[in-house]
C-alpha cells in the first residue's frame, strides 16, 4: 500500500533536512513524499532538489504563495498513494509511524483513521518535552472534535493517517490561515470514520518562536471558521457550537476578571499605587513623565 506524505513548506528551509530525514528513515518504505513549496524565499527549493536527487521517493512542486491550506490540497491532488500522512516542514515522524499504521490496518481493514499521540522538541530530538495536551481514543468522534477542539484538545496533522477514500473531495479552507485542520477534521468526521488510536508518540511537534501559533493571533480565524460551520453544520449542530463558544469565552473573562482583581488585591498593587499617590502628591508623577521621553532616546542614541 502506497502512502503519500504531503508536506507544505513556506520558508523553513532550516528545518526541512531534519524532517525529510525523519521520512527517508521510515521502517515502512512503499511511501512517496510530496514537498509543497509555497512560494518559499530560502533554500527550500534547492535543499528539496537536492533530496529528490538522493530518493526518486521524494517529488517537488512549486506553487504562488497562496498559504498552507492550498499547499495541503494541491498535494492531496497529486497524491498518489492509498493512505494520506500529513507532514509540516518544521515536524518529525519517528522510524515507525508509517509502519505501525500499516500494521493497524492490516488487523482490522475496516479502519480508515488512526491518530496517535506526540511529544514535543525545539532542537534535538532526543530531548523532547510532554505535548500540549494529551490524546486519547475517545477524543476521535464527530462530537467531541467540533465541541471539545481548542478546549480539552487539539491534534498536530501529523499525528492522523488516514485513507484518501476518506477524505474524498473534502478540501482545507483557502479563507483561513489558522484553524483550517479544525475545520477539515470536522469535515472529516461528519462522514463514516473507523478509528484507530495508537497510544504512543509516534510523532514529534516541534517548538520554535516563528512558528504560525507562536506569531499570529487566531481570533480573526476562529470567528471565520465558526461562520464557515454554518454552511457545513445542521442547524442544531451549529445553534450548539454556539452554545459551548458563548460559555467558553464568558467562563475566560470571568476567569481574567478573577486575575485582575487578585492582583489589584496584593500587597504589592497597593503598595505599588500608595507610592504612586505619594509621588503624585509631590508632583514628580509628572515630571517623571516629561522625562521619559528624554531618557528613551539617550538609550537608542547609545545603541
């Protein structure tokens, strides 16, 4: 059974050797890997053609910078294989991922999903960390993917290997920068999944601070999302979401209100706010603020 591993990458070249390592030393090897260069600045194209050299496994495809999501798709359109395993550019994939899979589906044909559980690492993969949250079998059904995503959980793509019978048309969302594996998964799982957990971490996610969670805010894309559900979801599918959002977000500001005034409640606040009323009271609040200026540029003029 041929799997494709289809890997969008936009400018992480620095990343891209490790990960397509982490392909060439699978333990299964009937796989071919799609590296979905999405109009990347670096050296992905030259390192990608370097390795597709080295293996006729792996393929290079050029596209606009059109985002992740297109990269996904267009990949899935020149896939080939019968199993899909997402990979980003930035991840690894231990020796027997792609095996373990295999051998699930071999004990049972009906399976067409398997999930599996993950760590964490930044730069050596020897050294990884507990992942950001925990993953279990029960976690793998319709309801608990569009109520619970974001909240008790959420999976990296490459933590799922899944059949391309399964997927079908089903495409990731072009409007959407983040939350388009959300939106895609629930797709997903509003169709006949036969799931598989493997609870080991067969996969590593890794840490760095330019990665897209690390740099772009996601509110933009969870209210884009939560309106493009409602062209996918029934009526009371969607009423529900509603529901569980509206709670979720008033039981956060509750929570950020509580924090706000425990800290407005310290000793250090108000010790804090009684120096400032004394200062004030001696006028040097406002010298202290016609002075600032003066000080912040000496410290750039100096750097």
């Amino acid at each position: 059974m041929l799997v494709s591993i289809i890997i969008p990458c936009y400018n992480q070249g620095r990343f891209l050797n490790e990960t397509l390592k982490s392909v060439l030393n699978q333990t299964y090897s009937n796989w071919e890997c799609l590296i979905i260069d999405d109009g990347s600045t670096d050296d992905t194209a030259f390192l990608s053609n370097e390795w597709v050299k080295k293996d006729p496994r792996f393929l290079y495809f050029k596209q606009q910078n059109t985002g992740v999501s297109a990269a996904r798709n267009f990949g899935l359109s020149q896939s080939k294989g019968e199993w899909i395993q997402f990979l980003d550019a930035d991840d690894y994939l231990t020796p027997s991922k792609l095996k373990k899979c295999i051998e699930a589906y071999e004990n049972d044909n009906s399976i067409n999903f398997i999930g599996c559980n993950f760590k964490h690492f930044t730069n050596n993969i020897s050294l990884t960390t507990p992942p950001f949250c925990n993953l279990y079998k029960e976690y793998l059904n319709f309801e608990n993917i569009l109520f619970e995503w974001n909240a008790k959980f959420s999976f990296p793509p490459h933590t799922v290997f899944l059949k391309k019978k399964l997927i079908g048309d089903t495409l990731f969302p072009l409007e959407l920068t983040a939350q388009e594996d959300w939106y895609f998964w629930v797709s997903i799982f509003k169709k006949k999944c036969f799931t598989f957990f493997i609870d080991e971490p067969l996969v590593l996610y890794r840490s760095h601070a330019t990665s897209r969670t690390k740099i772009k805010s996601i509110t933009e894309d969870q209210l884009k999302v939560y309106l493009l559900f409602k062209q996918l979801l029934t009526f009371d599918e969607h009423n529900k979401l509603s529901e569980v959002l509206i709670e979720r977000y008033l039981n956060k500001n509750a929570l950020l209100n509580d924090r706000i005034r425990d800290i407005k409640s310290s000793n250090s606040f108000q010790t804090g706010m009684m120096v400032k009323k004394i200062l004030r009271s001696f006028g040097m609040v406002q010298a202290g603020q016609r002075f600032f200026p003066y000080i912040k540029g000496f410290k750039k003029s100096k750097d």
